[in-house]
C-alpha cells in the first residue's frame, strides 16, 4: 500500500475493518498526526478506531494530541495495554504527558513502571517544565573516546531504535562529563578501526539544565542545529533537545503572546464553548472598561469647550485612534524582541532614539494631512492647527508607551505580553483626547 491518501471518512472506515496485515503496510505510509485527525472526527468511541494499533504508533499519536488530550487517549485503554503504550514513549513526551494531569493521575501510571524508569521521569518532573531539563530527553547516544567507528556502528544497529536520535554520538568520560561529539557524516567517511576520539568535535555547544525555553529556542535558531545536549553546573551530559520538540515550543510561545496582546487565554479554542470563551475574555473586557471610563473622564473635562465647537467631537476619534495604531506598531516590536532577546541593555537607547524618530516622523506627516483635512473641513486655519498638531503629540507619546511599558513590566517580572495593550491604549487615549481638547480650549477665541 503506497501513496496512501484517504479523507477522513474513508480513514476512520478503513481502520474499523482492516485485518492485522492490511494495518502493518498502512502504518508504514500513514502519519500519527493523519490518525489522531480521524479520531477527532470520529463520533463513536475512539477506542473502535485504535484499539488494532500497535503500542509505538499509539505512542506516537498520543504525542501529537495537545497536552490536555494526552492523559484521555491514553485512558481509552486497560491498565496493561496503557504501560505497554508508556514504554514505548520517549522521556520527554512522557513527561509532557505526566506533566499535564494532577499528581493522582501521576502516581497512577508511575506505580506501575519499572522502578529506575519512574526514578528517572520524577526526576525530569522536577525541573521546570519551561526548561531544557523540563523538555529534554534521556535517551541519547553517549560512548567513549578509545571506541572504534566499526564498534560504534555495531553498536548503532542494536541501540539507536530506543534512542531519541542517532544523528549525533555524544564522547563521554568515566564520569559522564560531555568531551566531545561525533556525526553519523564523519562516521561514515572514516575507517572502521579510527577511534572516536580522534573525529570528535570537542567545542560542543550546549545548555544548562536550568536555561529557559525561549533562550534555547534562540540558539536553535541562530545556529541551525538538530540537536542541543543538555549538561549540568559540572558539565555531565543529561539528556538532549531535539528541533522538533523546540519548534512545537516556540509556536506554543508565539501563540501565547498573540493571545494575551489580545487579552485572551492561551487555552481558549476555535471550536471551544461559550462559557470557557467568557471566562477567558471577560476580565480583560472588563479592565478595558475602567480604561474607557478614565478616557470618557478625560471627555468630560471639557465638555464647555465641545458644546461651543461640535467639530471637535467628529475629529476626537482620529486623534486617539491614530495614536493607539502607532503605539500597538511599537508595542509588538518591542514585546516580540524582548522573547527573542533583541532588546538589550546594550541597544536599548539605539532602539529608544528610533523609535521616537518614527513616531516624530510619523506624526509630522500625519499631522498635517489630517490639518489640511481639518482646514477644508471647518474652514478654519486654527482648526487645523490644533489637530495637527495635537495628532504629533499624541504619536510621539504612542510611541513612547509602546516603548517603555512592555520594558518596564518586563523588569517588573510581568509578562509584558499579558498586560501592555491595555496601559498603551490608555496613555493613547487619554492623552489623544487631553492634546486635542486641551489645544482647542487654549485657543476657543479663534474656533469660534
């Protein structure tokens, strides 16, 4: 069976009849992603449709279901089938399954494993999980330095099916410190009796057990790498990250900060229900609320000054909706480079000057096209004036606020994702309203 392209409906048929046989070629040409969609679909009981497979592709599927989903798949099945399927997981997808349920759950599966590979994976669940040690895996090719490539491979034909990869041969010493790294490439261009020490490359990148995800992600993608070991305060190899597993972090981190620019919950779905999407959005709405009351305050200040120039009212709305696109502008650079470590200490004035170089440029242009439509709207120079300049203003504190709220939350330990739109909307329109109204009151004799 090769080539296999089947829809959804004509997936979920073939695996409620297909015999032992038909299943072990499908399996060879199907992805556990494409199964785990079926089972989605499916309304029956998703037991009908993995119940034939065998334990490693389950493993393999339960790996692509969303955290949350994990611990439910893998229930599905009898206490023994349930080990037989843990066994065939990798350290750090088991842990990312582990990690999501609560500690009954936990103790539920652990109890039954094999007591040096429990040791091992409450180990890992004591890092934290936003770690290399929290996402790494154990199950890594390490050898010494005085083993020959023909013994190496050898070994590779027994060993590499349980490892995690086997594109890399981790050299260690006697005490497990990392000395060096040897490809499958130079392997295959040496001769048999060449001893790994002598092509190894001993300036091994690594990283701390205790680096942060996100800072990993960077190194994967400034150095373009497969693989990450991972080593302790003394340098003892513990395990690896792969750039799969870094990949479904990063995304997981760049939808995270999407959604709370946006002030919504990470864990809120598409197709989620109505009652955890008003849990999620609520509080922020609500907040936004009290910002627009201090906006509305800002209003009513100069309500004598609207009453005598009802213009002022049809033009207030492009002030602060203006400064409030210039300072969401500025906002997302800085919030994504801080994740990304762009902004530092170092750049952090070269960054601050072009930002307020922008927002002046900007302003100035913005200013005098709404001026112009301000003069041919109201007739009025002073009209025109007023808004324009008022529209500079407020873009130059736009930018500003877009600059220094993420950095200062940032310091104050908040994630600057979290909370920054709704302080730099607030300081846009507030101050769009305060710069235009203010204007127009100091110069009423000239509006009228």
């Amino acid at each position: 069976m090769k080539n296999v392209e089947l829809n959804h409906t004509e997936l979920i048929q073939f695996l409620m009849v297909a015999d032992k046989e038909q299943m072990e070629l499908f399996l060879e040409e199907v992805h556990p992603a494409d199964i785990l969609d079926a089972v989605h679909e499916y309304e029956g009981d998703p037991l009908e449709l993995l119940r034939h497979l065998p334990e490693q592709f389950i493993a393999s599927i339960i790996d692509e279901a969303e955290d949350e989903e994990k611990y439910e798949l893998l229930t599905l099945f009898s206490k023994k089938k349930q080990m037989d399927i843990v066994d065939e997981m990798s350290s750090d997808e088991l842990v990312d399954l582990l990690g999501a349920i609560n500690e009954t759950e936990q103790d539920s599966i652990i109890v039954n494993m094999d007591a040096e590979d429990a040791a091992e994976v409450r180990e890992l669940l004591a890092y934290e999980p936003e770690t290399a040690g929290g996402i790494m895996a154990t199950e890594f090719l390490a050898l010494k330095d005085q083993m020959s490539v023909g013994d190496t491979l050898d070994y590779l034909q027994k060993e590499a099916p349980d490892a995690e990869t086997f594109y890399y041969i981790y050299v260690l010493d006697d005490d497990g410190v990392l000395k060096g790294v040897v490809s499958l490439r130079d392997m295959v261009k040496s001769s048999f009796d060449t001893k790994l020490g002598d092509i190894m490359k001993e300036s091994v990148i690594s990283v701390s057990v205790d680096m942060d995800q996100e800072a990993i992600g960077r190194m994967f993608e400034k150095y373009g790498y497969l693989i990450i070991p991972v080593v302790s305060l003394e340098n003892k190899m513990l395990g690896i990250i792969t750039v799969d597993d870094i990949m479904e972090i990063l995304i997981d981190e760049d939808t995270e900060d999407l959604y709370r620019l946006a002030g919504l919950q990470e864990s809120e779905k598409v197709a989620g229900g109505v009652r955890e999407s008003v849990k999620s959005r609520l509080p922020w709405l609500i907040v936004n609320l009290f910002t627009a009351i201090l906006a509305a305050a800002t209003v009513s200040l100069f309500e004598e000054t609207i009453a005598k120039v009802v213009a002022l009212a049809t033009f207030m709305p492009i002030v602060a909706g203006m400064g409030g696109n210039a300072g969401t502008q500025t906002l997302t650079l800085i919030v994504r480079g801080i994740a990304l470590g762009e902004v530092t200490l170092e750049n952090a004035k070269k960054i601050l000057k072009k930002e307020v170089g922008v927002g002046v440029l900007n302003g100035i242009v913005l200013g005098l096209a709404v001026a112009i439509l301000g003069l041919i709207w109201e007739g009025s120079a002073v009209f025109g004036l007023v808004i324009g300049v008022a529209m500079l203003l407020n873009l130059i504190m736009a930018t500003l606020a877009g600059y220094f709220v993420p950095l200062t939350l940032k310091k104050l330990n908040i994630d600057p994702a979290l909370a920054s739109a709704v302080f730099v909307t607030t300081v846009t329109d507030v101050l769009g309203f305060f710069f235009f109204l203010g204007l127009a009151t100091v110069f009423i004799s000239a509006l009228i």
